[in-house]
C-alpha cells in the first residue's frame, strides 16, 4: 500500500482510486503546459491541491499554478532556513511535539506570546511558511496532515493581529492545502470571539469544520481523548517532556 492510500476517498467517482489518480495525471498535464517547475511536486501533493478542489481540474490547476509561483518567491532557495525568522523563534509562541491518537504531528501555538505591535507583516509570513514547512518534516510514512493546539491563555487586545491571522489563514489555505488535520482551541477568552468573527469569513468551508473550540471544563477531557498521555505535554497533563 501507497503513502496515503488509506485515506483515499471515492468522492463519487465509482472506482475512487483510480479515478482520483488519473485526474492527478491530468492535472499534472495542465500544470507543466504552463509551469514546468510542476516537476518538482510528487503525485501527493497535486492529489492534495485536486482535493482541495473537489477534483476540479480547472480550479486545481489555477490553485497549483499560484501556489508555484508563490513558491518562487517565497522560498528562492528552497526552503525557509532558521537564520531567515531568527527573530521570529526567538519570540517562543511555538512548539511542535508529540503526535495526536491518528499519528499527526502536534504543533502548539500560544496566542498569548504574539504582540502584532513588535512583528513585520512580512516577516511574519515567512515564518509561517517555515513553521508549516518544519512541522511537514515531522509527517510520518501514510501521514499528511498534522493538528494543532491553540492556546488563548492570557489572550487580550495586544495580542490581537487580524492582519497577521488572516495572512496565516491564506497561506495554509492556498499553498498547504490538505494538510490540516484539526485544531483544538483552548483557554478561548470571551474578547477573542470578537476577532474570530472578523477572521471567520476569511476561512474556507472545509477549513472552517476543522477549528474545534474546547469549553474549560471539556479540556482536559478533550485533549486526552484526542492526544495519549504519553504524547501529551506535561502542561497540560500529560507525560511527554517539552
């Protein structure tokens, strides 16, 4: 069996499988008539922007052809290297660790740590980029997606970065497409609902399904049923060491 294979959905086209493959071929074909850079992406990843999609060739393709385009600029190199958002790490709002019960790699965002004030827009889109870059290093073999954990713990008005979120928002949305599994959104403060209704029109349908807000008295009971104790961080109960 294939990387991905179990994961594989009908969506209605009879035998799904080869069906959904052969639309990959053709999206493959589209794509390289007009940006042969195409070649470097594996089968997986045209399947992912087909996905996201529902299997339109036609909006799979424009989707594909932005995100190469992106690419190019975004990552002249590449890649996005630690010396490139030095001053982004250094600010801690992440942590990336463990896996949930489905075999996704954890990452852990605290919103709390992140002052719009003291960021640049364009720096911080870099280091989103690395950051989604880094945490699909972590995918195991037949894993392509991972989940997170968003905690709003100490979250006021200076945390508040609708520019920032939505920036984030659209590049996850429109150039990892398929890799979010679910997000857990815990300690959620009532004055951050405010921002989440200014943000939410930006968030695809699908997107929209997979952001999970988590009542106080459900967390602990919510995260131990999503993550093992031994894959959840001692802060929040669990066994494994940051």
């Amino acid at each position: 069996m294939e990387r991905g294979d179990e994961q594989v959905k009908h969506n209605g086209h009879g035998d799904g499988y080869a069906a959904e493959w052969k639309k990959v071929a053709e999206l493959r074909a589209v794509v390289e008539a007009q940006d042969p850079a195409v070649k470097e992406e594996d089968d997986f990843a045209l399947r992912r922007f087909l996905r996201a999609r529902d299997h339109n060739i036609c909006k799979a393709s424009a989707m594909l052809l932005k995100y190469l385009a992106w690419k190019r600029a975004a990552k002249p190199h590449g890649t996005i290297t630690d010396e490139e958002v030095s001053d982004e790490i250094a600010k801690d709002r992440v942590h990336m660790h463990g896996f949930d019960r489905l075999g996704r790699p954890m990452a852990y965002l605290y919103g709390a740590r992140h002052f719009p004030a003291r960021r640049d827009l364009d720096d911080f889109k870099r280091y989103v980029a690395y950051l989604l870059d880094k945490i699909c290093t972590r995918l195991p073999v037949g894993q392509e997606k991972f989940a997170a954990v968003i905690d709003l713990k100490g979250w006021g008005y200076a945390n508040c970065d609708i520019r920032g979120y939505v920036a984030a928002l659209e590049i996850m949305q429109n150039y990892y497409p398929e890799r979010l599994g679910r997000v857990l959104m815990i300690n959620v403060p009532y004055m951050f609902m405010a921002a989440w209704k200014i943000v939410y029109p930006f968030i695809d349908e699908k997107t929209k399904k997979k952001f999970v807000f988590v009542a106080n008295k459900d967390l602990d009971a919510t995260l131990r049923d999503a993550i093992d104790e031994s894959q959840l961080l001692e802060e929040y109960g669990g066994k494994l060491k940051p």
